[in-house]
C-alpha cells in the first residue's frame, strides 16, 4: 500500500458562475479564501468565518452553504453560485432588482450574502419545503403562503448589522412575486 501522502496542498478546479478555475490550495483553504483571495471574487463577504452571520453565503449546486465552513477542496464537481453569477448580462436578477427598489441594505456588506440565501428561500418555498414556522407541514396541504414571518425564518441565518430586516423581508416578498408571475406568463 502507498504510504499516505504528505503534501498538504492539492490542484483543486472549482465551477464557479458556470467558469472552471483550477487553483493549487491548502486543504485547509475555505471555499470563501479561495474566491476572495485566489480568485477575486471579492462579492462574497466574510463576516464571522465561523458559520454564524451568513455574510459568506453561496448556492452549492443550487442550495445555500456558508462558505466559511466549507472546504475549497471538497467543493470541486459542485455548481458554485456566487452573487456575481445571480444577474444575466445587464439584467439584474429578480432578487437583486427588488432589493434595490426596496432598499433592503444599508451599509450593504451583509447583502450579497442575504441575496444568495434569498434566492435559494424562493426555490425552498416554491418547491414545498416546510420552515419551523410552518403550521400545517403535512404534504397534502401544499405550498405555505410566504407570510413575512415564514420570510424572517427562513432567511434567519443570514444577520444584518444595520438592522434593515423590514426592507430586507419586504424585498424577498416582492421577488418571489415577481418569480410567480413569471412563471405564469411563461
Ligand atoms: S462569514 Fe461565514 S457565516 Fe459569517
Ligand atoms: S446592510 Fe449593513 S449589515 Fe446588513
């Protein structure tokens, strides 16, 4: 058997907003080092870096992570989505668009972070997933209404200093809104 290797370093490629970057980095180098400080993707913020403020937060293969707590090396293969790949060409996403109408930020820095996580709440939701506050979580009863406090629930791991959660669950509202009568049209 080989003996184990002792190189504390790995060329890692990592899809990121559908682009490849292959990178050598320390195991230890976290998902958020490697975009902010390999690879400049400064939009995602670092606030805590120990998992409890949602700053840092990306979609991994769709579904909300704090990339803090994640490993560079153990995100290679997965869809990273980070808040630079949410708008397409000029076209803000939908998420984006009602944050700005809304004013949901203040100094702004938890925004990226509240974004991603917004974006994948929508789907949740769309999709059925019961929160804690969810009265009736039986499958026969369907989608929950997106009530603000089903809102605040859902998106309570994502913190904002400046304390802009009023704008911030009005503009998770209008965007879901906006989802569902986009489907509509469609
Ligand atoms: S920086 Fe990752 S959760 Fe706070
Ligand atoms: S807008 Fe300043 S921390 Fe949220």
């Amino acid at each position: 058997m080989a003996p184990p290797s002792s190189s504390t370093t790995s060329a890692v490629t990592l899809k990121i907003n559908g682009d490849k970057h292959t990178l050598s980095v320390d195991h230890r180098t976290t998902l958020l080092d490697a975009l902010r400080e390999r690879l400049d993707l400064t939009g995602t913020k670092k606030g805590c870096d120990q998992g409890q403020c949602g700053a840092c937060t990306v979609l991994l293969d769709g579904r909300r992570a704090v990339a803090c707590l994640q490993l560079a090396v153990a995100a290679e293969d997965r869809e990273i989505t980070t808040v630079e790949g949410l708008a397409e060409a000029d076209r803000l996403h939908p998420v984006q668009q009602a944050f700005l109408d809304l004013d949901g930020y203040q100094c702004g820095y938890c925004t990226p972070g509240q974004i991603c996580s917004a974006v994948a709440v929508i789907e949740e939701h769309a999709a059925g997933w019961p929160s804690a506050v969810t009265d009736d979580v039986r499958p026969e009863a369907g989608v929950p209404p997106l009530t603000a406090d089903e809102i605040r629930e859902r998106m309570s791991g994502n913190l904002c200093r400046c304390g802009a959660y009023v704008s911030i669950v009005q503009a998770v509202a209008r965007a879901a809104e906006a989802q569902v009568s986009q489907e509509a049209a469609v």
